[in-house]
C-alpha cells in the first residue's frame, strides 16, 4: 500500500512539472527564465493600457510585434471587462491574445489590472466602484476618501481574488498543454498616492497593533542582510524586537509607507498563493520608481520599491521578482538597485525610446537580466533599420551563447552617452577600454553639437585570447597590462592611421623609458552570426578599415553586430 501511494505521487508530481511549461531557475549567483525547459530570455514589449481592450486591436497589433523581433509580449487584463456583471466572466480578450500569440510565435506574459493601477482602481468593474460601502476607499489624514480601494478590507480583497481565480482556471484550461503564458503580473504598480498610508478606521486600527511576529522574525533573522535604508530605520529605535509600527521604525512618513507596504504584500500574496494553486508560472510585482525627489505619496507609496524589498520579500515569499517601471533619468542607477541576490532583474517597463536597443544589450550583459520590454510597444516601428529590431534581432541569435555564460562573470554590458563615455576593463593581464563610438571624431555627430545617442552592448570573455563584442555605438581596444604601465604617450592619429599634424607640430610621442614585456594584437575581428545551436557563422572578416587597421574593435552608431575577435600576443 506504501508502495502505491509513493508511485501516485510520483505521477501526480511529473504531471504538474510537465504541465508547467516556465518556471525559475535558481542558482547562487542568478537565475534563469526556463521555457519548456530551456533558458529564456525576454525581449518583450507591453501594449499600451488599452490596447488590448478590443478584439480588432489585438489582431492588427500582434503581426506587427511579431515584425518587430519580440518574443513576448506584455498584455493587460482588465477586472471590468472580465467580469461586467458581478459573479458574471468573460474571457473573450485573453483568449484572443493567445490565439495572435500562437498565430505570431509570441508568448504572454500577462498583467492582472485587477484592484489597482497605477495606484488607482479605475479597472475595478462599476457595480465594485458604486458600492463604495462594501468596498470602501482608503482614506487621506484629513479624511478624503480616494479613488483607491482600501487593501484593509476584506470585501475587497474576497472580490478581486474571487474574479482572479476564475481567470486563472481559465487560463489553465486553455494554456496547460501549450504554455503560451510564461509569467503573470499582479496588480500595476501598487500604491498609494496623496497619502503614505491609508487613514481609513480598519488602517488606523492596524498601525496600531503591534508589528506582526512573521515580521519581527525576519529583521532578527536577516539583520545582516536588509537593505541599509530599512536597516537604518529599525536600528535608529535601537532594534526592538517588538511594539507597534511607530516603535519599531519610528514616527516619519516613512513608517508609513512600511507599514502600508506590509499590508499590500500580504494582500498581494493572497493571490500569488491563488494563482500558484491553479496555474504554477513565475509571478511578479512591478514598482513605479521614487525619483525626482519625491516623498511617499508624492509617489506610489509603499509599491515593490528597492529601499522596501524586505518588506516585500517577507509579506509576499510566493512573488518571484520585484520589477521596475523605468520613465527616469539614471538607468544604470536603477537597474542596479533591482538586480539583487534574492531578486533577478526584470524590466516590465521602459519609455519606448530608440536608445532601449543598446539598453536591452546592457541589462543582459552587465545584470543576467532575464528580460526587456518597453511600454507601448504598438507605437514603435517595424522597420528592419529601427534600432529595437535590430537589437532584438541579434539578442534573440544571441540567446543560447548569452544564457551558457549567464552567472560566470564573464559578461559585461557597455552603456555610454555623452557624460559616461569609457569603462575600462581589466581580465586576466589585459585592460580592455570600452568607449562611445563618438569619442572617434569621424561622424560629423561627434562634433557637431548633436545630442549622441546611446552606445552600447556587451563583452563576453571566450577564453583569454577570445572575446564577443555585440552591441551598436562602441570601441573596444585590447591592450596588455605593461602596455598601459611603460610610460608611452598615445600618438594622435588620423582615421587613415597617420599622424594626426605633421613634423613641425611638437611630437604628441615621447618615449619615457625602454618597452619591456609582451604587446597585444588583433588576430582577427569577424562579424558572425550565433547558429540555433550556439555555433558561429562566418559573415565577413573586418581586419582593414573596419578596425583602424588593428587598433580596435568598433561598431558605429546605428548598426548592430556581432563580431568574434581573436587576440595574439608579440614582442
């Protein structure tokens, strides 16, 4: 009888995995997307918030992304049209986002805009919004009710994990064979707004009672590992191991946008848990940023942000990533704050913009991203020559090398602009200096006063005399250790390589002292093409012009490549 149950459960346990066509993969250094079975990386786009609101919209748009190189794409699902009439479904839209997705070779990642968006609850259905007193609003200090439901309610909570289950068996039914749907999103960028908190009785009531035990345990147990802000706070009140909101972490606006934290992640991981019982994908929060200064209520207060990870990771153990939607200044800043040994980078959200193609090769490269998706995706071009298509078009060739090296630290991603235009490397005895291809005045655009745009893309150790260079606005020289250490001046020259002026100027080279050691050369620069398999294919060799004639290694602005470089050494 043992025996019989012990084989049942064997089978009911190799169903479930074969059912579940994506999950995570955990290592200790990164993660990986897994997508029937192999690694994944995302190059997606999300539609615009009502653009998949009619059929019609969804059939002209999915062809195009399809075009434009994605892979996946990003569809909302909306709590108002899915059940219009209370205890009433209709799941014509995310049937027919899977039926393009199919059609384009897409896969779906889908965002539930269920309680809120964007903060607000302007997706909840009408007979929700007019019923204010069974699904009451948060409220600001001064007593406005906002147009938010409050996450301290029951009522609230019961309806829209009640309409999310009925959308997650749904999704199951019509998905389980095929896994179209590799992640689903809960909520959009959650928060509140006007208020750090809500000041509704039920709220007040909470903040309080005493910070909850589950908490208290996980600031004890991860002391050492909490992110310093919220370490800062707790350890300002002298680290107590209980009391209420403002004993633990003190009386500031800040308190409240933990304690308000706390309560949308355990509100949130009621319908992880829901959707983990139905349908096993990976799962995930996205963040409106606090930038520009702001304070807590001046922006989504107390979302998925950075400075409140453990707040999250403790009151949601069952979401998988932590997102960023990225509409600021200070990307590299940004990306960096999110790529986290307990939290994989993933970008949900991005301003659709031409300088996203190099972007999407830095997060790779620099941060074992797992994926990149601008906003309003539909609005981009389709054309061959747009910068996103041809970064994606690369990156998707570029998929099985980029996730055999993902977590090896042997990948570095590339991101210059007119203030950041170098990074020096150092592998091995080689120091690899990576500039913007406009720091070679050759482009009229260098000089001319424009605006440069965005270089990029990312370096990929081979061996120690291999290298990938990939990416679009680069140059990359090769040079050994002692070279940079013998004390000889660069000499200024020409793009034909020579001299830049002639003998009457004063020589720019000046020898210090006798060149000792080995110097480091271009062997050869080829521009190839990455086979299904992760093999190279030949396109054509660059060893002329295209690299100064052995000096670097360059991809101009506008282009996107591919190139092997092999190294030698001489003396």
């Amino acid at each position: 009888m043992k025996k019989t149950t012990l084989l049942l459960l064997f089978i009911l346990l190799s169903a479930t995995l074969s059912a579940q066509k994506s999950s995570l993969h955990r290592e200790d250094t990164f993660t990986q997307l897994l997508v029937e079975g192999k690694p994944f990386l995302i190059l997606g786009g999300e539609l615009g918030n009502s653009s998949a609101a009619c059929t019609q919209d969804i059939e002209r748009i999915f062809p195009k992304l399809q075009r434009m190189g994605l892979n996946t794409v990003l569809v909302p699902a909306y709590w108002d049209l899915i059940e219009p009439v209370e205890g009433q479904y209709d799941f014509t839209l995310t049937d027919k986002a899977i039926e393009q997705a199919r059609a384009n070779n897409l896969k779906i990642i889908f965002l539930w805009f269920g309680a809120w968006k964007n903060s607000m609850s302007c997706y909840t259905p009408l007979w929700f919004k007019t019923n204010y007193n069974k699904y009451p609003r948060a409220i600001t200090q001064n007593g406005k009710p906002l147009e938010i439901a409050s996450a301290f309610s029951d009522n609230v909570r019961q309806a829209d994990n009640r309409a999310f289950t009925e959308w997650m068996k749904h999704i199951a039914d019509v998905d389980k064979t095929q896994g179209t749907v590799i992640m689903i999103q809960i909520e959009n960028e959650i928060g509140m707004l006007e208020s750090a908190r809500d000041y509704s009785q039920a709220a007040n009531q909470a903040f309080q009672a005493p910070v909850p035990e589950k908490l208290m345990n996980y600031l004890q147990k991860n002391k050492k590992k909490l992110h310093p802000q919220m370490l800062k706070k707790w350890e300002a009140q002298g680290c107590p191991q209980q009391g209420n909101w403002q004993a633990v972490f003190g009386s500031d606006i800040y308190t409240d946008e933990i304690f308000m934290a706390w309560y949308y992640a355990n509100y949130v991981e009621e319908l992880a848990q829901t959707a983990r019982s139905i349908y096993n994908v990976p799962l995930y929060v996205n963040a409106a940023m606090n930038s520009r200064g702001r304070q807590p209520g001046e922006y989504p207060s107390a979302g998925p942000l950075a400075h409140l990870i453990d707040i999250w990771h403790c009151g949601a153990p069952s979401i998988d990533i932590l997102a960023p939607d990225l509409y600021d200044n200070g990307f590299k800043d940004w990306v960096a704050q999110y790529h986290l040994h307990n939290n994989p980078l993933f970008i949900p959200e991005i301003r659709l913009a031409d300088d996203d193609g190099v972007r999407a090769f830095y997060v790779f490269g620099e941060h074992d991203a797992i994926g990149f998706s601008p906003f309003s995706i539909e609005d981009g071009s389709d054309s061959q020559q747009a910068p996103l298509v041809q970064s994606y078009g690369k990156l998707k060739k570029m998929m099985p090398l980029l996730t055999q090296y993902q977590g090896k630290g042997v990948m570095k991603g590339l991101l210059f602009d007119q203030e950041n235009k170098e990074r020096i490397l150092h592998n091995d005895d080689l120091v690899i200096t990576c500039r913007h291809y406009f720091t070679l005045p050759w482009d009229p655009r260098a000089t001319d006063g424009s605006k440069w745009p965005e270089g990029g893309g990312i370096i990929l150790k081979l061996s120690s005399k291999e290298y990938i260079v990939a990416g679009s606005g680069i140059v990359v020289e090769f040079a050994k250790s002692t070279e940079k250490t013998s004390g000889n001046a660069k000499e200024l020259l020409g793009e034909d390589g020579f001299k830049l002026k002639g003998e009457n100027e004063q020589h720019s080279y000046t020898e210090s002292k006798k060149f000792q050691g080995k110097r480091c050369g271009l062997g050869s620069v080829d521009e190839i093409q990455i086979n299904p398999d992760g093999s190279f294919g030949y396109i054509r060799r660059l060893n002329g012009d295209q690299t100064h004639q052995g000096r670097h290694v360059r991809i101009s602005v506008g282009d996107f490549k591919i190139l092997h470089v092999k190294l030698y050494e001489y003396e």
